[in-house]
C-alpha cells in the first residue's frame, strides 16, 4: 500500500502543475506567512521554476521591498522558491477584504483590552469614545501599535 501524497507528487510533476500547486499554497497560507504592513502590499503572482514574481501596489513599497529581498526569500523557500522578483501592480478588491478580514479575526488579548478601556475611561463623548475604542483596537490589532506594559 502507498501513501496518497506520494502517488499525487508524481501526477502533478507529470502533468507539469507542480508550481502551480506550489502558487497556490503559498497563496492559501500568505497571511500566515506575513504580517503588516508586507501583507497588505504584496501579493504572489507567478511562479516558475522557482522563481516567483511578487505583485507590489506601489513604487514606494516596491523599493522597500528590494531592501528586504532576502529576508523575503527566506521565509519562501519551503514552497520551492529560489528567487524574487517585484513588479508594480494593483490587487483585486477582494485580496484587500482578506487581508481586513484576518486583521479583524484577531483577539484582543486581555492586557490589551484593559489598556483600551482604562485609555478612553476619561472620554466624556460616548459617540467619541466607541470610535477612540474601535480605532485602537483596530490599530493593536493591526500589529502596528503595540502596548507597554
């Protein structure tokens, strides 16, 4: 008897799909692979014979992006990738839903919660107050702001 994966790796080399498969895994897991602020400006576009081609939504992220070249690489050769490349371009709306979609999936930790509510305790405004809540929950959350303890 043989394990299925090992049968599966064999029919994709054949029918010649495996960077395909391999594009679409890295894609499946992006957002565990990266965080903010490169999550929200990159995206894999294209990959053959390990080379993969990076989607980048603007020229100042896209200069950015070559100074961290390597550390990218990196953290993408478990699915096969030996090179980089960037190149200008826009995303589709619903890349970017995702991308919120997950910023909004996290869990404020408790700390983090206390923090907020001891921050805007204060705030005599109530409709003031749930928008200062919501923005610095969004901001933690975001991994771009963090709290000291």
């Amino acid at each position: 008897m043989r394990r299925v994966d090992t049968l599966l790796k064999h029919v994709i080399k054949d029918l010649g799909i495996e960077d395909d498969v391999r594009l679409s895994e890295m894609k499946r897991l992006w957002n565990t692979v990266f965080r903010e602020p490169l999550l929200s400006h990159m995206i894999p576009s294209l990959l053959t014979r390990g080379e993969l081609l990076l989607t980048v939504d603007s020229p100042v992220w896209l200069q950015e992006l070559n100074f961290c070249k390597q550390e990218i690489l990196k953290k993408l050769t478990p699915f096969g990738v030996s090179a980089i490349r960037f190149r200008l371009g826009s995303f589709p709306a619903r890349r970017r839903k995702e991308v919120f979609r997950v910023l909004k999936s996290k869990k404020l930790t408790e700390t983090e919660q206390t923090f907020i509510t001891e921050t805007t305790a204060e705030i005599g405004d109530n409709d003031l107050k749930k928008t200062m809540t919501t923005v610095l929950g969004k901001a933690i959350a975001s991994g771009k702001t963090k709290i000291r303890d």
